[in-house]
C-alpha cells in the first residue's frame, strides 16, 4: 500500500505534487515518471491521477514495457486513497499508433517449445497476461476517464473500451486494426466493443474490414459521449469530468462503477440481488448524511470533505 | 382476481368506466383513486389502464406509500383481464422528484438491531422490496408505455427504465442522482440503464457524474423513442401508441413482451429455445386465425375482437 | 465437402465463374441456382458469394422450399474454402415480403396429432427447425453483408438480424410484422433485434406495435451502419465492403466474426478466456507474417495470397 | 411481522409455548394449527419450530388447503425472529401418499379458457404457484431438517428434495411417482434430486420407472445422511440435529445455508465473490467474538446468547 | 420421417418385428442390420429399441463407420414413434474396447493443411463431429438404457454417461483411457461423468491415472445404479427396467428425459421455469387422464394404451 | 521462472534434489523450506513435488504467513516444468487444526476505518485474498493429491476440497468447523463441498451443525477416494498415485485437470465446446504419437519420455 507511485515522488501519504498545477501538468509533462518508461504519472487536481501514455516519438506505440507497466500502475491506483478518479492521455500528436510491431514481435509469436501443443500453451498463457493489461482498467474501482485526440488504433481501441468514459477531440479517429495483420483481436475490443456501442452492424464492420472511424460518428454510435474542438479543449473537458467525480462521496463512485460493470455481463435481477448484498453495507457509511445534507443546505458537493476508501 | 382497482369504482368485470373519456381522464385527474394516496388509475380507452404518479403538491416525490402502492397495482394490472396495455406518467409540472427524502429517511438507513451484520441483514431485505416496486412493471405482461415531462430525477430513472416504451417531451430532462446523495443506484438504473441505451460511455457519465441529459440527448442515445413539443401532444402520442398495442392479440403482445424481456438477459440461443417452447401452445390461439383473415382481408385489426386473456 | 452449388455450375474446384462480372451477376440475374427454387447464387468477385433471394413475382415471399433451401445453402458455403464472405440481396422491387402466409399456413398451425401436448410437441419441432433457417447465418464463420432495398416486412428482419453487417438504401422500410398475425416473433427477431439496436424503447415500440421503420430511423438507431441512394450504389456498396473483407487473412476474419457472436452472448471475461484459446492456435498461421509484411511494406493487402481455409 | 403463528397460541414476542415439551408435542399433537387445516406448527424445543403434515386420516395428502398454507406457513417463519431452526414431518403411520388427486383435479387440469393458447397462459400460472409450495422451504434462511417415515410419495419427494438436511427411519420408502401419472413431474423432483443426490443413473431410473427407493438405497445414494429404526428415534434424532443447529450463531447458520443454496446453482467463482460480499458485513457480528471466546474457553456452544436476527 | 430401419426390416408402419422375442433376439443377433455396419438393430419387444454395438470379433472397437452410424441411428430412433425407449449393449465378449486406434489414427491427427492455424481450425470441426456422436444420445428423447458387460474402454466410458441409465455385470470394468494415448478425453468423459457420479476426488483419479473401475466401485460411487450376476441376467435386468418405461405415458417419459437434462445445466430456478413452461402445453394430454384413471381403478399401467409420439 | 523454489536448494534447472529418496524425504523432512516458514517443499520422486504443511508444533494451524506463502508456493509450482504432480500432507500428529485463531483475529475481524462501509470493503478484499490461498491450487494446472492423516478441521477442509484427488488414514475425520465461531465458511468449503461429495443432505449437515465426519463416510460419502491403514501406507498410496500421474503425457494430464474443472462450473455444452477448442492445438502433441506407440508396443508409459511442458 505503500505504493511505487507516491514513493516515486518522495511524497508522504497524501502528499503527491509533481506538477504545479493541471494545465502544466497536462500540456507540458516532461516525460515518463520513473519507474515507468512508458507513463507519466500525475496528480492534476485534489484526488485525480493522471496517466499519460509518453512515447510521443513513437506515436505512444505499446511496447514490452508498457504492457507490464499498464498493470503494476493501475494495481497502484486501485489501492492509492488519494486517489478517485483518472484521466488518461496520449502524450504528443496522437492518442496511440496501437502495438509496437518491431518491439513485440518476436516473443508473442514464436515462443521456444518443442511441439504444436506447447508452443500453443505458451502463447495462450502470453494472450491471457496481455489481456490483464487492459483488464486492470476495468478492475480499478476508480472511474477511468479516456481523452482521445488523433489516431487511436489497434491496441488503443482494445484501451479505450476498458475504460468508463470515453471523451474525444474532434480530429480524432479510430481503427480496429487487427484483421489487417491477420489477427482476430484478442485483448479486448472483440469483446468489449459491443457492449460500448449501441450498433452490432457498425461493430462488425469495423471490426471485419478495419475501416476507419471519425469523431462524428465515434459521436453518434455512442463510442464516445462527447467531442471537443481541438485536445486544449479536449483535457479540460477530461479534467472537469473528473473533477465532478472526484467531488463525490468515493463510496457512492466506486460502488456505482462495480454495480456497472457487473450489470453488464449479468441478468437484470442478478444485478438487482448484487446491488441489494453491496448496499447492505455500503448504506452504513458517513457519506450518506454527508451529502444528503450538503443537497438539503443547497451546498455544494464540492465543499464536503469524505474520508478516504 | 376481484381487483382492488377495479372495486374502487363499483364496477363489476368489464365495467371500469372512471372517467368520461380520455382527454378529460388525462388532463383532469381528481386525485389518487382510492385505496392508493399516490397513484391515479383511470381507464382512457378500450384495453388501456392510465396511471398516473399523483402527489403533484411534492413534485411527485416518491413517499413511503409510493413504493408499495405500485406494487399493489401492478400486481392487479397483471391479473386484470380488461387492461392489455399501460399508460404511465406524472400529474403535474413534472414527472418526478424522486426519492423523497424526508419521508423514507429513517425507516431504511437506521434499521433497529444490534450489530452490523443484523442491521446488514435489515438493510437488505428493505432494499430488496423497494427493488420490487419497479420490478413489477418488468414482471406485468403488459407493455407499460412511460410518458415524461419536464424533471425524472433519480428513482424516476429506475422507474422507466423497468417501461417498455418511453416517450418524453421536448423539455424533459433526466438526472440518475444517487452518487449525489452518496450511494451507488440500487433500485434499477445501474442494472437496467445499461441495456436500454446504446453508449456505454453516456451511462458511465450519468451515473458517475450526475449531470443532467435533456430530451434531445435522450432521443439521440435511444433512452427515448420519440420527443413531443408539451405535455398535451406527449399524452395523444402515449395514448396512440398505446391504442395501436390494445388493437392487437393479446397473445401475440404480451408473448412478444415476455420474449424481449427474456431475450435482454440470455443468449440467442436461449432466447430461440425460449421462444420455441413459448409458441408450441401459444401459435394455438385462434388470435393467428382472425389476425391473419383481417390481414388478409385488408380489415384493420383494430375491428377484430380477441378473447380476454 | 463436394459441395452442390459448385457442381451446380459444372465447375471444380476452385473454378466458380458463374457470372461474367460483378456487376452482371446483381443486376440480371437470370433466376434461381439449381437445385435451388428460391435462391439465386454466384460469385461476383473473388472469394465473394452473393445469395439473392429471388421471387421477385412473389414480392420475396419465403414459402416452404425458402425455409431449408437457406439451411442447405449457407451450410454448404460454410464449407466452401473459395468463399470468404457472403453478399445477401433480394431481387426485384423490394427485399422482401416476409412469411408467404398463403404458402406456409397448413403444416405449420396446425399438425396432425391426438392431443394438445402431442400438437405442442410437433409444433415446437416445426420452429425450431424454422429457427434454424436463419441460425445458419450466424453458424457460418464467413461474414454475411445483407443489402436491404425497398420493404424488409416480418421474416425479413428475422433474417437480416442474423446478418453480420447491415446496409440499406434510402427508401427501405423495416416492419416487425408478427404482432399484427396474432404471435410473438420466434425465428430471431425477438432474440437478435435487442442486441443489434442501441434502443430498448425502440425495439419494444417496433414489436408491439409493428410500425414501419424508415431508413433515416434504421440508421440512427444503428440497425444498418450505411444508407445509400438507391439499389445500384447499395449493391456497389455492399461489394466494396464485402471486397475488403475477402482481401484480409480468412484466418483472421473469420475468426472475428466467431468471437464477435461469440461475446455477444457472454460475459467480458468469458469473452477474452474465449479469445487466447482460441488465438493459441490461430496466431500460429502464416497469415500474420504475410499480413504484417505487407503492412510494413506499405503494400496494399489486395496483393497478398493467403492459403484456403 | 406480527406473525399468525405466534398469535395463533395468544403469546406475545418470544412466548411461543404451546407444547409442554418437545417429546410430547411430536408424539401427540392433537391436530392442525389454526389457521392452517393441513399444518401443526409447535415449538418443542428452544428456537426450534415443529412443522407437522397433518392429515394422518387422508395419509397426508396434499389437498388445495395444504398448497397454499404451506406458503403462509414458512414464509411466518422465515420472518419470525423465534425460530432458527425447522423440523417437518408428517403424523400418523407414513409420511405422505403425495398430491391428492381427487381435491385438485379439477382445477389444475381443466382452466376455463377460450382456447389453448389461454388454457396453457393458465396452466403455467397454476404451475408457477405450486413450486412455490415447496420454493419457500429453500428461500426461508432457516434450515429444514425433514424427517420421513414410512411412505413419501410423488409431490411428497418433490417436498424432501427442497429440505436441506434429510432423515428416515429403516421402514421409509421414496417414490417418483409421476409418470406413472402421465406428467413429467414439475414442482421440484426433477429440477433438485439430480443436484441432492451422487448418482445420475439412479434419478433417472427413479424418475423414469417410478420404482420405489428403500432406506438402505436412500441412505447409500446420499438422498438420506442417517437412518433411524423407528419414528420414535427418528424425531428425537432430527431433534438433535435441530438442537445443535438452534443452538450456534443465527448469523453464522442462516448465512451458511444462504451460501449453500447460491453455490449449488453458480460455479465456484461465483460463489466464492458471492461469499465475501456476504461476509463482508456479517463477519462484523457479535457472534463472532461470543463463539471465538466460548471455543477458547471450552465452553459449550449452548451456552452463550445470541442477539434475535 | 420413413426411416432406414423401419424400411431395413421391409416393414410398415409399427410393424417392426426383426426378431422372434427379445431373448434370442440379444443372445444371438445374426449381425449387423444394414445399411449399417457396426450397429444390430433390433425390436426385442413392444415401444423398445435395442442397439447393439457390434463388431464383436474387433472387441466392438470404434472404427470411423461407427462414428457416423451412430448419428444416423439415433437421429432415427428420435423420430420413430414407434420406438419409447432404448437399450444399448455390446455383441460378443466385451462391451467395448474403445475407440479403433488402426482405423481412426490418420484422419483426426493429420489432416491436409497449410499451416498450424488451418490444421487447427480442421481438428476442432473433426472433435466436433465425433462429439455429435454421443450427443445424439442425449438430445434423443427416449431414454436410453446402457448395460456393459467385460470390458468398457475409453470411449466406452464417453459413451456410457451419455446414456440415462447405466446397468452392468458384476465381470464388468472401466477404464477411462485418455491419457495413456497422450490426450485429455474430448467427446464426453470429462463433462458428463463429474455430473453423473457423486465423488469428484474418484472421477478425478480415474481420469488422470487411466485406472480401473470395477462393478462394486462402479455401483457404490453410482456410476451405474444396479449389477447383475452376469450377461443373461443383465439383458433382462435391462429390459425389464426398458419394459417398465415403455409402459408409460410417452408424453410422461420424454418429458421426464428432456427436464432431467435442462436441469442438470441449469440452476433449480431456471429448471423450475422450463418445467412450468413445458408443461403448460404437455398436461393437456389425454395420458394423463388415462393413467390416473389407471392408478385408481388398480390396473397395471401395461394395460392402458397411448397415443404415439 | 527462474523459481525461488529451486533456487531454495541452490540447484540448476531439472536439478531438484533435496531428498535423498522420496521415503526418507516424506518421513523425516526437517523443517520448513526457506524462504517459507510452513511449508517444507520436496522432490520425492521424478516430477513429483511433495508440499508439506509444516508447523507440526501448533497442529499445522494456518498463521499469517501460510495465507500467503500458499500463493506463492502454487504460483511457483505452476511454472515449474519439472514439475507434474503435488503431494499435500501435514506434518507431525494431525493434517491441520485450520485457522490459527491467536495470529489472524486482529487483521481481519477489526480493520481500521471511518465508517461500517468502509470497514466492509476493506473486509472484503481480504476475505478476497484469503480464497486465493486455496484457489491457486485449482488454478495450478498439475494435479494435488492431498493425503490427510489425523484431524483436519475448518480451513483445513476448505483446503482439501481445492485440491483434485482425496486420500486418507483410518484415523482421519474432518470437520466443517466455521458455524462453531460464528460465520458461514467463506474460503471454499460451501462453494465447493457440495461439488466434490454426491450427498447434498450430508453437505448440509455437516457445514451447519459443524459435527465430525470419519474416514468411512468419508469414503462412502465420495470426499474421499481411498482409506488407508495409517500414515506410512498413506503417503506410500499418495505417492504412487502421482507416480502414475507423472509417468504420463503432462499435456494430457494438465489438460484434463484444465478440462474437469471448467466442466465442473459449465453446461455439458459448454464443457465439449471448450474441450474441442483446447483439443484443436493440444492434439498437435508428440506426446499422442508416443503414448499411442508405447501401448501399440505393449511398453509401460514410464518408458516413455516427454517433453518439459
């Protein structure tokens, strides 16, 4: 718990200032926040993280390192209290040219074993670790707010569907690029995607002929909830979304992203009995009287301090 | 079988005649019918049941009677031969409030026992029958038609969302409230949103944020299928809608809406063995018959007379 | 495996060429394929097969040789290592009528047996073998693109649900016809509509009342991902994007399109335990080193040969 | 929650007595408990609640009363804070001969209907209705020690199977005995027995011959875990049973058959997530600490007070 | 419908009479009935199929005839309604040795293809076949009876527990074989034989150590649910048990058959809701007035005569 | 992969030598196995690694540090390509007494925050923690014997019931011990008791009256497959059950371990979809063509060597 994040700035509990303040810290972060090689790690505004993919001299492509650094960070965060919510971002041009063909290929693809089996074993238990790469999002309880700008492509689409709110800038598109190096997608957007988006013919289509997608239709297919004009734009929407979560009590926030999620993949009355065994104990907390309070006084949620989960 | 709803107007089967006629039903409604205190049920049209929320003085705000006033009369609406579809909407300037605070407060935070896994076991048993307030217009095989105006705050979500069809006017807007107050939805909306809207992403924001979505959001992303320009053009359209479902086999109408909701949480496959076995007796209905002579015919269905069910 | 469509046409294997040109084939199709009586079926580009539903004098009406013509039709191009994806259209003015009710009524209504149960048992055979008639679609691993013009009334819709990509012209109309005949849909619709559409409101509105959807609506709603101007630029449309799948690695498409359906109908991470075993075997395909060349070597996909499967 | 039970013996909140002592209420119970006419309800011991079959005259054939009284029955005790444990037996010389076909014959079999379709939406309610006979025993949180002497016939193993803890004495037999009848047996025989008993060979040769099972096959097979040689033993053994039950933590107990019902119907994953959510609030009971200190103290369970749940 | 055996035997509709009684018709079968070439059918007595697995002098091994005639036998025998139940056994010496290692070996493990993926995709279309092989018996609907006398191998034992009731002698043994050829079992062992025996530490032991089971063990953990002295008395034991469920109500029979195995894959709840379904058409059966007139009167049910099926 | 484990006894990949024969090695093992301090780790035999609980001084009682050094031990093990088979057994008098109530009752019953929901979570996530203990036995895909001799009481039995095959002593008896201190068992025991013994009556009554069950309903009840005299023959049975496991192809063996275990939690359908799927690359082994060559042969498997998987 006492995580690599905080230590990495030198910060006692709850005391992570790496950037002066979010708009620096947003347009001009100096590279990736050791020990991470591929992320830059930072703490905008009172209980949001940041994390920014930061290879922007090789279009933010995913190589061996990312992979593993995704899952120890994530992990950091679920267990950071200061933490509520996170914004992620591409550093540079574009959100993510997808894998790292040249870095990646070798390992995945040809692993070391002496029959059809084992090497099959192998590259299933490789697939199942990649895939724990973007899981780690979802199994994060704090929401995760994605802000897309350019191209996303590949492995940035499995990315984005693992995260809860997808907001994007109006120059950005979107590709399922797997089919074109003779894949089916296996790291998450087969799986994902059409459960984010309301339309299985759009779905297949993009994931069939690897066509690009535009913001006005990421926009209208519900892939993404909302388009700013240019990334300024873009990071400050990001940013003040997170800010109204961050202002909420992180039981009713978090409790609300696990109630989602499982919904997702049950029945509407598992659901139901799932919500009714969470809130049994989750009722019983401060925060309830807390805010009922602060809605009652006309105050503003902003001005209720929560302790931390 | 001898309905409390049906009693309360002296009637005796098939004779439900509270009001006049429809428009006056709609646009004048007394008051509750008694027995309930918060509902208004009225009879507009042939096969068609009007509930209305009817605490207009609270801004239709959800008291302790509200939640197991619907339960009673959905459970009657599902025995009552006379009704084939449900007209549901809000008294007054708005649909609802929501929750009202004041009046449930007690009762379900502060359960008397005396550990927390005693109040835990409380809790959750009284969770577990708001949850059925809603759950009954899921489990009436009736379609329940939801016409919104102006404000459906919080549990008014969880409440249509458990509708069939929505329709809203032009200046109704939706705010799914709970993190506001400190918990994570636990009556319907984080179970039921999901699946009735087509962008993940949107749901997310909602629930994690609060804010509010306006009526042309809410057709754009599908939680509506149609906006009125006010409340008058709103309730004509609800009723139309609603008269087109009661023209038809009741057999072939509440068979589909049994079939929809089973479908929404099973795989296709169920869903198709589902239907299988429904139809093996229900295709002997002699509804096929006269449904398919008056196609044949050119008749409109709304001249075929169908048996009760 | 010595499929009947290609003897059809006299050819070997490998030697499709029952049509001059793409074009041709779709504009002028001389009738249906033998032994077919209602479909009509050629290769208008390599490693495309397009099946037209071809009555056009019955308005497309499916009568009893349509229901397993269809079964044997898509099983058989299941197996055929020359196609790689399919084009399905109706000819003539319009897509189709749906059930041709004067042809199917007798066997189906009512069977010939000593009792209820004994009628219910024949019954149920009957539609799950009529299910069956659509299933296929979706068993068959190459992607179906349905190109709907003109009306797509009842089975219609049952059918194009199973599609995996859906596109339309301007003056299409979709009708879920089945309320109005006295039953709930039990061939797909019920089942697939909900997963394809965004919009539960939507769906529960289109099968209750059996409105007509126009094109405009089917596009919104995201039932179709592409709208074009009349037949002649659909079928040209629906090549292309039928094209574009048929250049990538079967490999990799085909197995999209198996873990696509394959997630719909299971949870997230049983949709990704799905992928890495199905991957473990399937990145070990040539396909992938040929593809990322090409990738790398900026080269068009068009150019690569990839092996049959 | 002001139980008709409990009012039934004119005692106020934990003042049950109607028996002088368990002994002489389980051999002599002078008849049904009003206002029940099937069902003798006693508590012969501390927290235990004595349910009789009582129409030792009919051999305990259940009649339309006894359908309906058995709902009012457990779902009294499920919420009666008293009870924490339930025996249930049957009077006179045998268990039960199942259904009593002469008293519900007519209303099951011949609904008044217009035609099939509404004849079988009936006949699935009424089924509906007669599961939950015997769904109350397994959705009441308090085990169900059943104690079986002589025959238990038809519905009457329909009843066992939904029991949690089964006992009987050497001269009990078991007997499936609807397809004797003519119906696939549809009130729990056949949806429990192959989930309480180790041998797929043997329910289905039950279920399909109708033969009868003796006590050595029952307790061999597991659908018994003990075998008394008279009704004598056998209620002062289930009494035991029920006294070590009554006697430990209501929390720790009523949670532990909770658990046990969702695990046999989920996979282990499931049912592991679903224990730590439950224990997540009931760990943070008093019992607890009351046992743990007893265990260390070598005192004897039945010793130390547990708070009312 | 006009099936291949009837027709095998030159006979007409319910005239069926290959043998002169059953005993000389199982004790000395002159061969297999063509068109097949490992199965001997047989009517050894009224509503009762018997099929006899014979290649005796081969030790009944399964060669790739085999595979197939099964499929084709049993799809037939599901249609014949003449047939009301089965009893399956093995000519000669043995039951079965299993599968036919000469016979099998080249098809299934090297298949013609261009690299590992497309091998791949091959071998999963072969299991899939020869899974459908032992399915078959399962989606049949008459009961399927199993006596094993000797020795029952490998695939014997895939076999086997898809049958509904398994008999054998007290000489008989069981082997699940897999893994001493180097595989793990994929057409049945492995899934069915956890669900039809109650000790998971012997199913697990048995399949990964390839031991043998004898009767005692194969009748004390309930892998088969009665033993006999010896083949004579076994095939009576089997048709007595076949005797008795061909006496019943069809409707009754195949209805027990079809919600023993929905339940064994579902939860008690959702096997609760398909019996309700099931029966809501299957009780308006005139069987159900005949047998329960039957058991009042005190006649044999062998007495009553029902419908076909 | 470079293992703590082997580096432990400071040997080079396939070195493990630690014991000098496999007798010796399960007899007198001289204490914990560094960096563990309760578990002593061995190599008795070829392939087989024997852990042992080893705190014999406080009755194999799981302190703190078992929790996590189990974790640790299995996620190495299943790394480990030395490695086939486990042997689990207990050191000294007893297998285990479970839990160390004196060194785990501070952590998990009184954690440290503000409020009953935040308390809960935090509960949560350890209960979490402490099912993968036991959980990574079943996801280590090498088969654990475990050989219980003496008690093996509360966490011991959630213990066992992870693990794939089941031995005991005479002496042995086990005990569902959690209702006795107060909570329902929340590591294993009620998810996966009811999975391993064919007697839902003796499930129940053992987990909630927390009474002694011995060695022979132990066996006769299925939890376990064999007795044993007493210690000595026990781990001489132990290891020869494994010595069988490890002799054959460890891409059988693991895959059926694999296999049983999704079977166990899944459809029959599902298990053989999954089963064709594993087996589409697993078939591709060297292993099938040595293992068949071998029995062709008449050649003992433990002749035959395979590859490290």
């Amino acid at each position: 718990m006492n995580s690599i994040i905080r230590s990495a700035f030198g910060g006692g509990r709850g005391l992570w200032r790496p950037a002066l303040n979010a708009v620096r810290a947003m347009s001009a972060s100096g590279g990736p926040t050791p020990p991470f090689t591929t992320l830059s790690i930072s703490q905008p505004a009172s209980h949001v993280t940041h994390v920014e993919l930061h290879r922007p001299e090789k279009r933010n492509a995913m190589n061996q390192a990312f992979w593993s650094e995704m899952i120890d960070c994530f992990n950091q965060i679920a267990e950071d209290p200061e933490c509520r919510v996170v914004v992620f971002s591409g550093a540079g041009k574009l959100f993510t040219a997808g894998i790292d063909l040249m870095d990646m290929a070798g390992g995945l693809l040809r692993p070391d074993a002496d029959d059809t089996a084992r090497i099959s074993w192998k590259v299933r238990q490789t697939i199942s670790k990649y895939q724990e790469t973007f899981s780690v999002i979802e199994k994060c309880p704090k929401p995760v707010v994605v802000a897309v700008h350019g191209a996303c492509v590949g492995a940035g689409v499995d990315l984005i569907t693992a995260c809860d709110i997808r907001l994007c800038t109006q120059d950005a598109w979107f590709q399922v690029k797997e089919v074109d190096i003779g894949l089916a997608a296996d790291v998450g957007t087969l799986q994902r995607l059409p459960k984010v988006i309301g339309s299985g013919s759009l779905v297949n289509e993009l994931a069939l002929t690897a066509r690009k997608m535009y913001s006005d239709e990421a926009k209208s297919s519900g892939l993404v909830s909302r388009v700013f004009p240019d990334k300024e734009t873009l990071m400050a929407g990001a940013m003040e979304v997170a800010g109204e979560i961050a202002s909420r009590s992180p039981v009713a926030v978090q409790g609300t992203k696990i109630n989602l999620i499982f919904s997702r993949d049950h029945s509407v009355k598992e659901g139901l009995d799932f919500a009714a065994m969470w809130n049994m104990s989750m009722l019983q907390t401060d925060d309830l009287m807390k805010s009922a309070q602060a809605a009652l006084e006309k105050k503003s949620i902003k001005q209720v301090v929560f302790s931390k989960l």
